[in-house]
C-alpha cells in the first residue's frame, strides 16, 4: 500500500477574523443562487470557530466542523444554523 503523502506540513492556525472571513468567502463561492440566504449567520459561525482549539484553527478542521453541522442540521430537519443549535450540536457530540 503506498501513500500520497511523503512529507508533513503544518498550516499556519488562523485568528477568529481570519476564520470568519474564509467560511463567508467559502459559503458566497458556493452558493448556487448568490442571493439567497445561507443556513449560517455570522454569529453561527463564530460560534463554530470558538468550539475549534486555537491550535485546529485551520481550513480542514473548519470545512469538516461545517460538514459535520451541515449533516446533523440535515438529519434533524432543522433549517437555520443558530448558536443554540451548534451549542447542542457540540454538547451531544461530546
């Protein structure tokens, strides 16, 4: 079995600005009607970022925190992200 991975590099952790503004540029490049609304505000997505660690801040932990939420929220029919929902998200998960 051979790896695609022959060496081990380390992002740069983003601060909660720089956080927010990658899932909003992320979440306007993948809209497909760019004036519609999105499941996340921004005070869901701060929420989000403050339950990575500072250390995990990086792009990959982001994306799969939001797959994550994306997928309970499609589970449980529930149809706008807000902070409580990602608070119970988080306190089940754990």
């Amino acid at each position: 079995l051979w790896s695609r991975m022959n060496d081990v590099i380390r992002f740069k952790e983003l601060t909660l600005n720089e956080g927010l503004i990658y899932c909003k540029d992320l979440n306007d490049y993948y809209k497909i009607d760019k004036k519609g609304s999105s499941p996340f505000t921004d005070d869901s997505i701060l929420s989000i970022l403050q339950n990575i660690s500072e250390s995990n801040l990086i792009p990959r932990e982001i994306n799969k925190n939001i797959y994550n939420l994306l997928e309970f929220a499609i589970n449980n029919n529930i149809g706008s992200i807000t902070p409580e929902i990602i608070h119970n998200y988080y306190i089940q998960k754990k």
